[in-house]
C-alpha cells in the first residue's frame, strides 16, 4: 500500500516538474515525525518556462509542509495535552503532517480533509508511514461536529471565507494559523500574537512568510498562547518576590 502510494505520487510529480524527486524527510523537534516532500534543492528551482502555467493552475501543495504546519507539528509534539482525547479536524490538511502530528499527541480522533485528491493520498501515506489512524476525506460534508477545527495556512485565500464560517459551527475551538493572512476581525475570535515558522522544504529563506499570527475562538485561550510559544506579559503594577 505504502509503496504504491508513493509511487503514484512521485510518478505525478516528475510529469508536472521534471527532475524534481519526492522524498521521506525527518521533520526537527517534531518527535520523530516524516514527511514526504519536495526535495530542497528542487524546490528552489525556477520552474520550466512550459511548467508554469500547469503547476499555476494545480499547484501541488501537499509536497510541502507550509510555514504554519511546520509550527504546528512542532508544537503539538512538546504540548501535545491540548489535543489529548480531542476529535480534531485539519481542514486543508496538504501533505497530512498537522493531522498526523495531532494524533501522535493523543487526540481520540483525527479527520484530514483536502479538496485534492493527491493531497488525500499524500496524507494516507503520512499516517501509514508514522504508523497512526486519520481518517481523510475530501470534503467535510461527513463531519458533524468536532472539538477542535485547525486551519493551518487555509484562511489567507478569502474565497475559503464562506466554506470557514460553515466550518466553524460545528466546532467548539478554532485555531486559525497562517503566514499570509495580517487580520482576522470577527466576533468571538481573539488574536493571540505570532510566532515563527518555515515551509519544508524551505522556500523562503529570506523569510518573507516567516512570521506567523494566530487566532482562536474558543475557551482556552492562554493555554493555546502557551502552546503557540507567546508570552504572556506580567500584569502592570503586579510584582513578584
Ligand atoms: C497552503 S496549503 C496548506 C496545507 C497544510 N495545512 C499545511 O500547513 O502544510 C492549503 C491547502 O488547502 C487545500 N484547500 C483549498 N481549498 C480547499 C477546499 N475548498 N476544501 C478543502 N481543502 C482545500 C489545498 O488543496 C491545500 O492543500
């Protein structure tokens, strides 16, 4: 099953960018998770002239790991209490990894979800591969409710507003992380701060999309905070001995 998997998509990824191979990588400070990515070097090569518009119109971002999955996975593996006997849901899941991550930590019950089809697949292997259970799917038209909704760089593209706010009543936590997106203004939702991050493969070594912000709507908000790695600043006029 494995190897057939990643055979599929190795096969699809040297028919869209030549010369440009998949691999298993060992993700840091993640307790030992895998991912199966984009060679680096590959993926800082411009792209073939006649590529272009192809990969445009169907860029295949589950061979990466994006900045706020990259934080995410990270996290969930020195602070994993937060997910411990949680149904979490990973809408626009990529590659997988976040999903994984967050059943690596404990969560109960993990849904990926991903509009395209290779990303379905690249996700199965990632669990088969760190040897947990997710269950994916395409859409979230099965999924009830859930306690948790991740949205790891999703919001940042404002066409996925409408499919958010159908999202986001059937969860009792939000945690919305993204490299791209600057505001989030709506009601229930607080801001938490930011923090840092990086694709993996890494594609912005200037660190254009490095910085990420967070928002969450739900009722732990300083636990996430500590989760996040933001400080909490000591109250004014409060000293301690
Ligand atoms: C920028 S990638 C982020 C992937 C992953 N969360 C990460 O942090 O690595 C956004 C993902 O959202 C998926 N996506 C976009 N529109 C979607 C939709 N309507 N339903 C489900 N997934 C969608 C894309 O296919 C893509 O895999």
């Amino acid at each position: 099953m494995k190897e057939q998997l990643s055979q599929t998509l190795r096969q699809t990824v040297a028919d869209l960018i030549p010369g440009a191979p998949l691999g298993w990588s060992d993700l840091p400070e993640s307790g030992g998770l895998r991912g199966f990515f984009l060679d680096q070097e590959a993926a800082l090569r411009p792209l073939p002239a006649d590529k272009v518009d192809l990969v445009m119109r169907e860029p295949p971002f589950w061979t990466l790991l994006w900045p706020s999955g990259e934080l995410l996975c990270r996290r969930l593996a020195s602070h994993g209490q937060l997910v411990q006997g949680k149904t979490v849901l990973d809408f626009g899941c990529g590659c997988g990894l976040v999903a994984v991550a967050a059943k690596v930590a404990g969560a109960a019950r993990v849904w990926a979800v991903d509009c395209d089809p290779l990303a379905i697949l690249a996700s199965r292997l990632t669990a088969l591969e760190n040897r947990v259970s997710v269950d994916v799917a395409e859409n979230a038209d099965q999924i009830d409710a859930v306690d948790l909704l991740l949205l790891a760089d999703f919001l940042y593209d404002q066409t996925h507003m409408p499919l958010f706010y159908s999202l986001q009543a059937r969860a009792n936590e939000v945690l919305v992380v993204d490299s791209r997106l600057t505001e989030l203004d709506l009601e229930g939702y607080s801001y938490l701060g930011t923090s840092l991050g990086h694709a993996v493969p890494d594609l912005d070594p200037h660190r254009e999309f490095g910085r990420l912000r967070f928002w969450y709507r739900g009722s732990r908000g300083a636990e996430w905070k500590g989760f996040l790695g933001i400080p909490t600043p000591v109250a004014q006029g409060v000293h301690e001995c």
